[in-house]
C-alpha cells in the first residue's frame, strides 16, 4: 500500500516514471520459413510445452507466443508492429514446438481478437504500456497435437507464496540466437522493483530472468510442486541497467475474457479501455529520451 496525501504519491510517480526505461524484447530479424506442413501427433504424445511457438511476423520479424486455445494464441502487442500500422493478421504464421523432435503443423492468422494497446518498438517508458503490451490472435487451423496452457488468475503474492513452497518458475523464448528452437532461460524469479506503483502489482510482473530480443510473448510459467504449468504472463522487455525483465500478467486479460466470451468478441480489436477496464492509472508525461532502444529492429 501507497499512503500519504496526493501531492506526494504524484511526485513519487513521476520520479518513478523517470526511473523506468524498460527496452522491448522486440523481435529477432527475418528468419528462415519453417519447414513444411507435418502430420500433428496425438495430443498425449506432445510435452506442453510444444503450446509456446515462434511467432513470424509479415516475414521481417520474428516473436514468441503460446496458445491458449486450440485456436487462439497469445503474444506482445509491440509484435505487430514491424510497420507503421498493426501487421495483417493474415502474415502472422505460428509455429508451435518448432525445433523440437516432434514438430506441429503451423497455423496461420486469421483474426486480431483483441490488443492491449498501441504498444510500439523501442522503449517502455512508462508501466502502464507494460499493461498493454499483449496481443489474442485467432488462428487456423486449430492446433490439435498438444493441449493449450489456459491463462492462470494468481496475484503476484499468489504466485511468490507459492514459488517459496516448492513452486518453480519455468520461462523460455525463440530468443536472438535461439531463434530455431525454444530454448529455457536460466534459473530466475518475481522480484520486487520499487519503481513501480503499488496499484500495478498484479497486473504486471517483474523478474530477473534474462531475455533476448525474440523473447517477446514468451511464457512465465509457475509450475507447482506436482508439476502442473500455471500460466502467469508474457514477456514485454527489459532492463539492461538493473537486470531486470517486465511482463504483461495473464490474471486481468483472463478476467476480461471471462466476461466477454471471445466468440462474441466483435471482428476489430478491442482497446485497452474496453478489454482491461479494470486498470486506472495516473495522467502523466511521457519519460524522458534516454538513447537507449535495444528493443528496435
């Protein structure tokens, strides 16, 4: 909790929002088309984790991304964004378990369902747009060879209790020099940053997980004592100054989502203000230029 009067939590603000320049992850450079279409196995035969892909973007760029239904994956919203305007649902390819032994066919885009907000490349300067940095896109066809990881709803303290009960923490990405393959990062966990406004704890995380450009919409999974993944946010960027990363938490979009069903969501994407009217933050200047966007391509 934040106490004390008004003009000093807005002045405290502000100096935080100073504080954060948190680099997008971004999107690895053009990649080699996946290999060509494959039989999916049965779903029982496919670890889970084959549900996180690589993302290729309008063949320029590539993300990462995890599917959450047969027919829907989620990604950062920065992805889509190798163009002036969002890229076309249809030059999204998903390639789920790519580099893996046991290889899923890959789905195309089909619809935007639902984006955070205008999140760009470059520089997350304030977090309010790690918030917002998230993407649902609806695919075809429908991935069948492995079972989709469902969003999970834990609060960040939640999440930290159950980590000190014998919960581990399990990120991984299509990252720059892994871009072939999924590749786990190295051991990490949610930490505190205390630049980041109380109000925002559960609606974002942060860890000291060390991600690449690629890394975007890449997986925070909480997997418990008896080794089921829980869902717990994607990967937005991070910050080289501090070795810290930043992350959307999945809990508000799946509350959201819980309310609209995503077959009565209309054809346009949503805005933020509809989709995650739930969140309210302060109006405030943008930070200042630092020189430093390690997110851009």
């Amino acid at each position: 909790m934040i106490v004390g009067n008004k003009q000093a939590i807005a002045g405290w603000y502000r100096a935080a929002v100073v504080a954060l320049a948190v680099s997008l992850a971004g999107c690895a450079a053009p990649v080699a088309p996946a290999p060509g279409p494959v039989s999916p196995p049965p779903a029982a035969a496919a670890p889970w984790t084959a549900a996180i892909g690589r993302l290729d973007v309008a063949g320029a760029a590539s993300c990462t991304a995890v599917l959450v239904k047969a027919t829907l994956i989620l990604t950062a919203a920065h992805c889509l964004h190798q163009n002036p305007t969002v890229s076309p649902p249809a030059s999204l390819r998903f390639n789920p378990n790519l580099g893996a032994a046991l290889a899923l066919p890959p789905a195309q885009g089909q619809r935007l369902v639902a984006l955070g907000g205008d999140v760009r490349e470059g520089h997350l300067a304030r977090p309010e747009q790690i918030m917002k940095d998230w993407a649902l896109i609806e695919i075809a066809p429908a991935v069948t060879g492995v079972a989709p990881l469902p969003l999970a709803s834990l609060s960040t303290d939640e999440a930290v209790s159950r980590l000190a009960h014998g919960g581990t923490l399990f990120t991984a990405g299509y990252g720059q020099g892994w871009m072939k393959r999924l590749e786990q990062h190295s051991a990490c966990g949610i930490v505190e940053d205390p630049h980041i406004f109380a109000s925002y704890r559960n609606r974002l995380l942060v860890t000291n997980c060390i991600i690449r450009i690629g890394d975007s919409g890449g997986p925070i999974i909480l997997m418990d004592s008896g080794g089921k993944p829980r869902f717990l946010g994607i990967f937005a960027g991070f910050d080289t100054r501090r070795g810290l990363s930043y992350a959307v938490a999945t809990g508000p979009i799946l509350r959201r989502l819980a309310q609209t069903p995503v077959s009565a969501l209309p054809a346009s994407p949503l805005p933020l203000a509809i989709l995650s009217a739930d969140v309210s933050v302060a109006s405030v200047g943008p930070a200042p230029w630092d020189g430093q966007q390690h997110g851009r391509d």
